[in-house]
C-alpha cells in the first residue's frame, strides 16, 4: 500500500514539531509532505502538493482552517480533512461537520487517539478507490472480501470464516489486509461495524439491542464496551447527543 501524503497546517511551529517527532507517521504509513503557517499558505500547499490528508487548525492567520477547507474542497474534493483545535464549541463541530470533516480532535493531542484517527482515516480511503471496481480475475481479491465483510455484518466473521469461503489460507487474508488497506483483519472489521452502528443509531429507532444484532454483536454488553472504546461514548450517549443538537 502506498503511503498517504499528510500536509499539516498550523500557525505554532511547536504544534508542528509535536506532530513531525511524536507521532509514529512510519507505523501508519503516512508521510509528512509539507506545512503551512496560515491559511493561504495552506490553500496554495493544498494545491501544489495535492495531500491526501490535512491535519488543520482552525484559528490560523490570513483564513481560517474551516473557510480554506470549504474552498480546497471545490479542487480537491478526495483530499480528507482532520480538524485539530483547542476549540472545544458545538458551533465550530456544526460547520465541520457541514464540510465533512473526517475527525474533529482537541488539543492537546491524545497520540494514541490521533493513531484510530488515522487508521480509520486509511480504511475510508481505501473503501473510496475501491468503490466501482471489479475484479479483473476469478480468484479472490480484497475486494472480494471487503464486499463479503459488508454483506455479513450481522453473521460470526472470523479470519478462519473468510478462509473457508475463499479458499484461502487466513494467514494469507490477514497479511492482504495488512499490505493493501493498511490495517488487521479485525480493526477494518471493527471499524466498518462501528460504522454501521453510527449510521443505524441517527437514521433509526431501533434499540441498542437490534442494532448490536445487526453490527454482529450477539451480546449488546459487548458491543456497548466496543462501542465506548472506540467513540468515547456509549451507543445511548451517541445517539442522545445527535437528538438533543438537531
């Protein structure tokens, strides 16, 4: 897999640093390819450098990180923005998430935090250049076995399941997902069934108990734990914030 080119904006250049020498880039196979100190600066390294991802401040000189997002967006429409801000205020997660801002994090920055961020961030990505692909040959692909993870949410699904619906060993199936989305077998899984809970939790009124049916978790305790761990927040609390700001 290739590594995704990072630019990171921010107008305090120890921020920066903190982000260059505390954070693993390597181990999430991403590579810091520019800076930005304000606002049009980061505009025009958008443009020339073309990143995947953009780790961006909201209070910056010159324009601020939500009004250069809302214009990158027009040319650059794949690039996934990260918001990092000391801005804890519902108005500023509001509009971010009017622009689909991938992640909205406060400073000062939890690394391990930031490391689920960016993970998650690799799987959207891959998900996105997979969209509309089909494979070229019989044998099985990882698209293949994304799409098999997506239509089986709700059944068991273990390593050793995949192996025996391809035909393929599950050392081999853990090792694609490693070399080609970026990430094991079982965060991808967690993460898209999380994924899943997100979007049944705002969009229906079923009850924590069929959700985490659907989402493959045969006892809800389970999910409820799965589910806090990675938003913070248990289902309830997730779904009772959305109602209360909408």
């Amino acid at each position: 897999m290739k590594k995704l080119r990072v630019l990171l904006v921010d107008d305090e250049i120890m921020i920066r640093e903190g982000f260059k020498r505390l954070f693993d880039w390597e181990a999430h196979d991403c590579e810091i390819v520019g800076e930005a100190a304000d606002g049009m600066d980061a505009l025009t390294k958008i443009d020339t450098l073309a990143p995947d991802i953009a780790i961006m401040d909201i209070n910056i000189p010159i324009m601020n990180g939500l009004k250069v997002i809302q214009l990158a967006r027009i040319k650059h429409p794949d690039t996934a923005f990260v918001i990092v801000s000391g801005y804890d205020d519902f108005s500023y997660c509001r509009e971010a998430l009017r622009l689909q801002i991938t992640d909205y994090i406060l400073k000062p920055v939890n690394y391990e935090e930031f490391g689920t961020c960016i993970d998650n961030l690799k799987i959207a990505l891959f998900q996105r250049s997979a969209t509309g692909e089909t494979a070229k040959q019989d044998e099985p692909t990882i698209h293949g076995l994304v799409r098999y993870l997506q239509e089986h949410l709700a059944e068991e699904i273990s390593l050793s399941v995949l192996a025996e619906e391809f035909h393929l060993s599950a050392q081999y199936i853990s090792q694609l997902f490693k070399s080609e989305i970026g990430v094991n077998f079982l965060a991808y899984l967690t993460n898209i069934r999380m994924e899943k809970a997100k979007k049944l939790l705002l969009t229906t009124a079923l009850s924590i108990a069929d959700i985490s049916a659907q989402c493959g978790y045969g006892d809800y305790r389970v999910f409820t734990k799965v589910f806090k761990k990675s938003e913070g927040i248990t289902p309830s609390q997730y779904r009772r914030d959305f109602l209360e700001n909408h």
